[in-house]
C-alpha cells in the first residue's frame, strides 16, 4: 500500500476517539442495531472518521462486520444542510440498480436515540487517493483511475430518475438558478465579513446562466477522493458522501470534476501545469470526450461552469466557517476549509471575466 492509498470511508488519515462534542449513547445504539440491521450481533467498539467536516461519520465495528454510520450534527443548522435522510434516500435507490455506493442497512429518524437523525451502511474496503497526481502508481495504473472515475459518473448520470424511484428527490428545470440562489442565501447566512469577488459573482451569475441540459442525478462533490476503488484495480467500489445531491443538470457535476484541471500543480489536488503525459493523467480534451461518448453530453461554455462551481466552494466554506464560529463544525480541518473563501472566490471571479463579466 502507497502513501497515496488510505484506508476506505475517510478523506484523511483514519479514525480518532470519538469528539466529546458528538459522542453517542452506545447502549442504545447497540439496542437500535440488533433491531434494524439485519444480521448486526455485538458488542460494538465506536471510533469517528477524521473527515466529515459537515455530517459527523463514525466507524462502527463488531467482532463480525464493520459498518459506518452517518448522523445529522448537533446545534443550530443551516437550513436544507445535513439531510443524511436524502443521502439514504438516493444510496437506496442506486443501490437497487447495481451502481457503486456502500450498502445501506437502516435510517432512524428518532432524534431520542443518539440525539440526531442517522444512517447506518456497509463500510467498504478499498484505496481512496486524495492526492490527485497519484504518486506511487504508474502512469498506466493512473491513467485507468482517472477513467472509472469519468465512466462512474457517466453511469450515474445515464440513470432516468422517474424510473428509479427518485421523481421527487429535486425539483425540476431551472437547476443553476436554483443553486445560484441556494448557495447565495447559505453564503449569506454564514458571512462575516465582506468579501468582493463573492458581491461580483452572486450579481454576475443569476444573469449569464447556461442553456438547461436534462434532468438527471447530481452528486454534488463528485471527485476522486469520494470513490473507494478495488484494493487491486481500477474499479470503482463506492461512491461517497451523497450529502449535496440532488436532481439537476449533469453539467455542474461534470465540470466540477473538471475543475482540478485549472486548479495548479503546485497544489496537492491541482493538475494545470502539470505533465499529463508523462504522468499517464488524461488531459480535460480527453475527459470530456470520454465523457461525452457515454452519455452525449458535453460542457458549452467551461468558464461560466469553472466560475459557478468555485463559488459554490466558497459558499460551502463560508459555511463551515461559519460553524467554526458558532461552535459546530465538525473536523480539525474546519479552520482551514473556512480560510479559502477569499482565494476560491477570486479564481471564480477570474473565470467569470473569461465568461464575459
């Protein structure tokens, strides 16, 4: 195993004692499981991921199975943030179908039995890279990566949602407006300071919008390190972290997958400047093409997409800041995530103006 391989279901490096901030009552826990997972005989050990800056996720294991549970956090929320109700919903659904999640067992939404709405789910073994120039692999074994992640989000978005049980899972038509709105009002309600590349974009966007494509299922934050892979090859054993999905235009998924192209090098999950070649990393041509061969879709204006998308990262950790000051951010990593809020909206403003601001 490579430094570039870490254990599955985490962003970061392992597991830690559970936060004293999201400790559980593991007594009714326990009594929860043997009713509602079938198959689930104790006793139970308890451990939290490191990652999981926005839904606490905890490793649950027994001398049997091992299993991960997602739980609404604490405190005063967002509105429409933390819905593990909706992750359950969409894993389900994709799950019934053959595509890569992690197997879900059972969603509580009794907040008397650890204090919070929950799930619980298969943990899956498997590598998750988190640097994206994959050191320790060879430029073929990269290569074949960066392709079953395209091909899986392919897969995804050829998924007719009426005809897998998810017709109500978002709303129809008007999806960028929608967020555009969405992450403005979540940006707003987190701010605290002003920053103006942020002021530019949320007056530039409502007015510049994409043609509509279909309506289909949208991850949210589709990139390499929420895909655990086989031990062994490039195949996609699950996809993670479904707490932004909904239905939308596959563009926005699609484009911020390609965004790591024009983040640079000289950061860990940047490839602009890199040596794609020599590194076996498909360039953004062939993602697309690659792309567009499964499923008929490709990008129109990528600026306009690049620009969208980084300022929706900006508002997610306009979020998280705003949760370190409030006290409920979840990760040691909070801090840092709030901290980009200037620079990501600068980069979104410096797409914008290629996008004709």
């Amino acid at each position: 195993m490579t430094d570039a391989t870490i254990d599955a279901q985490t962003a970061f490096s392992g597991t830690r004692e559970v936060d004293p901030r999201y400790r559980l009552d593991e007594e009714a826990l326990d009594a929860w499981m043997a009713v509602h997972v079938a198959g689930y005989v104790g006793p139970l050990t308890m451990r939290q991921f490191k990652g999981g800056q926005s839904n606490p996720t905890y490793e649950l294991t027994t001398p049997g199975a091992a299993y991960v549970l997602r739980r609404k956090p604490p405190g005063v929320l967002l509105p429409s943030a933390h819905a593990v109700d909706r992750e359950f919903q969409v894993i389900s659904a994709l799950a019934a179908q053959g595509f890569p999640v992690a197997r879900p067992h059972a969603l509580c939404m009794d907040e008397t039995v650890i204090g919070s709405i929950f799930y619980v789910m298969d943990k899956v073994e498997g590598r998750i890279f988190w640097d994206l120039k994959l050191p320790g692999l060879t430029p073929t074994e990269r290569r074949a990566v960066y392709e079953a992640q395209t091909d899986a989000l392919a897969r995804l978005h050829a998924f007719d949602p009426d005809a897998i049980g998810l017709t109500d899972y978002g709303k129809a038509g008007n999806y960028f407006a929608r967020q555009v709105g969405r992450w403005t009002k979540q940006y707003r309600a987190s701010e605290i300071e002003p920053i103006p590349s942020m002021d530019r974009l949320i007056a530039f966007l409502p007015d510049s919008l994409p043609p509509e494509g279909p309506s289909r299922i949208v991850h949210g934050d589709f990139r390499l390190d929420n895909l655990i892979l086989a031990p062994d090859a490039a195949e996609v054993r699950a996809v993670l972290d479904w707490e932004l999905s909904t239905l939308g235009d596959p563009m926005a998924d699609f484009s911020y997958l390609l965004i790591a192209w024009a983040i640079p090098a000289s950061l860990r999950n940047g490839l602009a400047g890199a040596d794609l070649e020599a590194l076996g990393i498909p360039s953004v041509e062939e993602t697309v093409e690659r792309y567009a061969a499964a499923t008929g879709m490709r990008p129109a204006n990528l600026d306009w997409l690049y620009a969208y998308n980084l300022f929706r990262l900006a508002a997610i950790c306009q979020g998280i800041a705003g949760r370190v000051r409030d006290g409920t951010a979840a990760s040691a990593h909070a801090r840092t995530m709030a901290a980009q809020v200037g620079p990501l909206s600068d980069a979104a403003w410096g797409f914008a103006k290629k996008a004709g601001a």
